[in-house]
C-alpha cells in the first residue's frame, strides 16, 4: 500500500480513505462502544470527508483532518443515541501526560469496547487517540479542538479510570440465542455450508436486501441470487450460529487456518419467517477486531 500523501490532492482521495479505513473504525467503534455501530459512523465520516473534499481543494496533514471529520461524527452519533456525556473538564490540570508502564499498556490494549463506553466522552477520546491509535500530544488536541492542558487532564483521569475498571470483576451475564433465532441461524447456516444455496434462496424474501459492507449493495431475491453464487466459487469460509455484541450473529472462520477466530461476520434480520436484510463484512476484516462475540 502505498504511504498516505502529506497533503491531500485530488487523484489521492480514494488512497487515503482505503489506507485510513482500518485505523478509522478502531476509533469509531472504540468511541461508540460497537463494532457494528462504529462501522456505521465510519461510513457516515467517509461520506463527509468526500463531500467536504469537492469543496475544500488540497489539504495538509489529511490524517488530522480525517481524524477530527470522524471524531465529530462519533460525537453526533452519540447525542442521537442519547449517550451524551460533558465534552470537556470545568477545570484545566497543568500537568505532563504520565508515561505508560506496561501493565496499564496492556490493559489499554485488550479493554473492551463495553470498558471504553464507561469513560467519559473526553477521556474517552484522548486515550483511544494516544494509547490505542499512537496520536503524539498536538495530534490529540487538534483533533478534539482542546487545549493541552485539558487533553493531559483527560488523559490522565482516563488512563487511571481504565485501571479501576480493568481490576473490577466482569459480573455482565453472557447473551444466549433465544430458541427461535437458534433454529433460523441453523437453518441458514446449515444450507449454506452444505452449498445449498437453493434451499438458501428459498429463506430469503421476495424483496430481500442485501449491503456487502464496502463492496455493494444489491436488491431482490434476483439480484441477491447472484451474491450466493459468488460465496459458491470460493472455499475460505465456514459458517457458525453465534452473537456479535449480543446480537444473533453468522460467525465465519477459514477452514484452510484450523484453530483461528473467526474472520468477519454476517447479521441476518427476518420478516414473516423469510431473511429481509443480509449485512455482510467480509470486505471489512478489521471488524472483528474488538468484537465480542460468542458461538
């Protein structure tokens, strides 16, 4: 892949969104705590970049700005979702950004998406920016628009915050499939390992919908047909029921990497006993990165 120009020129728009994607969404879903809602925010940032692009010509430091396009948009996310919490400190902390030891490094590194929606907005931000994402101190404040001081405060209350909450037992009950979402995914998943994608077709409604997650989108059972036919021709998947985030899921390993997780994941929603949506992201492999999920 090439590297991400300094700045930002027309013939390199499509480079940069492809190169940033990945590291977007790890931000995204950190600062709305979900892999699948965080997706949803990238989407929405992608589509503000490209629009204020046409308008704003050749620009510097395209991370940067990248960055503070989604940043925004995980903040509108979060106030339609009623989520809301106060942006910034009443108070402004003179001090350095304490060093990371490796123990809080770590626990940085694997907190869960659920442990990061515990922090408040600001913290929240500048810890994922800094810790998770390697954001230097100036990076940090231009992209939440916060003077130093108050990124160093939040960074600190954050920082010290995730260490309560990562010594704290996990009490939260583990989701199960109910007996009716169970016998679908089984159903589902049992043709399609089986390649029969006849009796697939047969599950699926009339107007069933189909968003291959970055790829494209198709419509009808016509059209969705065609996407079936592709998964025939290839033999790098095997699917099983499971949950994502509590949701009843498709999780789909590589059969050719025998003990490895899952690779993506495939969301199925129902009308009158037929498949109404596909939501596939097979295109997007980083979504499993965070994910949650049971089989």
């Amino acid at each position: 892949m090439k590297p991400v120009p300094e700045v930002l020129a027309t013939d390199d728009i499509d480079q940069l969104l492809a190169a940033m994607r990945p590291k977007l969404h790890r931000y995204c879903a950190r600062m709305v705590g979900s892999v699948i809602d965080g997706e949803d925010a990238l989407q929405d940032a992608l589509i503000k970049a490209v629009e204020a692009f046409a308008t704003k010509g050749p620009i510097g430091n395209p991370e940067g700005w990248l960055f503070r396009i989604a940043h925004n948009t995980a903040l509108d996310f979060l106030r339609r979702r009623n989520r809301q919490q106060a942006l910034q400190s009443d108070e402004e902390l003179d001090m350095i950004a304490d060093q990371l030891d490796p123990v809080l490094s770590r626990q940085i590194a694997t907190a869960s998406l659920r442990t990061f929606m515990r922090l408040p907005v600001a913290q929240r931000s500048s810890v994922i920016l800094m810790d998770v994402l390697g954001c230097s101190l100036q990076e940090v404040c231009e992209v939440m628009d916060f003077s130093l001081p108050a990124v160093k405060a939040a960074l600190h209350r954050g920082r010290t915050q995730l260490r309560e909450l990562a010594e704290e037992p996990e009490e939260a009950p583990h989701p199960k499939l109910s007996d009716a979402d169970r016998k679908r995914l089984s159903a589902y998943v049992a043709h399609f390992n089986a390649r029969d994608f006849d009796a697939i077709r047969a599950m699926i409604a009339d107007d069933v919908r189909l968003d291959l997650v970055n790829k494209t989108r198709l419509n009808g059972k016509a059209e969705v047909s065609r996407y079936f036919g592709n998964y025939d021709k290839i033999t790098d998947w095997h699917l099983v029921p499971g949950l994502v985030e509590g949701r009843p899921a498709i999780l789909v390993f590589d059969p050719n990497h025998p003990g490895s997780g899952p690779k993506y994941f495939m969301l199925l929603n129902w009308s009158a006993d037929k498949v109404a949506t596909i939501r596939d992201f097979r295109h997007v492999p980083y979504i499993i990165e965070g994910a949650e999920y049971l089989i």
